[in-house]
C-alpha cells in the first residue's frame, strides 16, 4: 500500500496554506511546495470539491483553508485525493472477493481489522501537527 504523489502533494499544499495563515495565489503555492503550477491547480480543485480549500477569483484571488488546520485530518486530505483506503479489493462494498465467501472470510476480517487501524491513525492526525 502506498499513497499517489498527488496525495502527498496535496498534504504538502495544505500544510503551506495552514503555515501562511492567509489567501495565498496558485504561483506561490506552487513556488513554496515545490509542485508545478498546473499540477498543483489539479490539486487545489479537488481540495476545493473536498471542502478543506476556498478558492477566490479576481485580481484579490487566490486559495485559503476553509477551516481551521485543527480540524483538517490526513485521513480527509487522502480520501479527498485517493477515495477511500482499502487494503484489498474485497473490502470494497462492490470489490471481488476471491474466496467465494466475503461474510465468513477470515483473511477478509484480518485486512479490515488492518485498514481501520491504518484509518483510525490517519484519523488522529491534524494539519496543524504538521506545523
């Protein structure tokens, strides 16, 4: 298992916008977090769609965190980039159970107990512990 360089991109951009404390333009945010531009615009829509960014238009525009970094989790910023984590597919309410049997699988039970430690984790951590 491992996570997609947007998401951690995307941690990355957060993490800066909570730092800054203010509107910030994609340029700098891009400049700062070492992301190119056009990546990190990629990014700041889906973490605008996800409701941790606000964007502004016009010549004051730019990006902010829509709410406190102590309220923004890992877990949030990953499922905004990645969906939802799963450790295997049959954990996916529409995934493929390879055994045939997804209620009594014990494999199945071992890789669930495994993804909500993993997610309780991610859970516990905050933008602002980032900082």
């Amino acid at each position: 298992m491992y996570f997609t360089r947007e998401t951690d991109y995307a941690v990355r951009i957060v993490r800066h916008l909570a730092a800054v404390g203010c509107r910030t333009e994609a340029k700098k945010i891009s400049e700062a977090t070492g992301v190119t531009l056009r990546f990190a615009l990629k990014i700041l829509s889906k973490l605008v769609s996800g409701g941790v960014v606000r964007s502004y238009k016009g010549t004051q525009g730019g990006y902010e965190l829509q709410k406190p970094a102590s309220a923004i989790t890992l877990r949030e910023i990953v499922e905004i980039i990645e969906g939802p984590v799963y450790l295997s597919k049959c954990l996916h309410e529409e995934g493929e159970c390879s055994c045939g049997d997804k209620q009594g699988c014990k494999v199945r039970g071992v890789f669930a107990e495994i993804a909500d430690t993993v997610n309780q984790k991610m859970e516990s951590y905050t933008v602002d512990q980032f900082l």
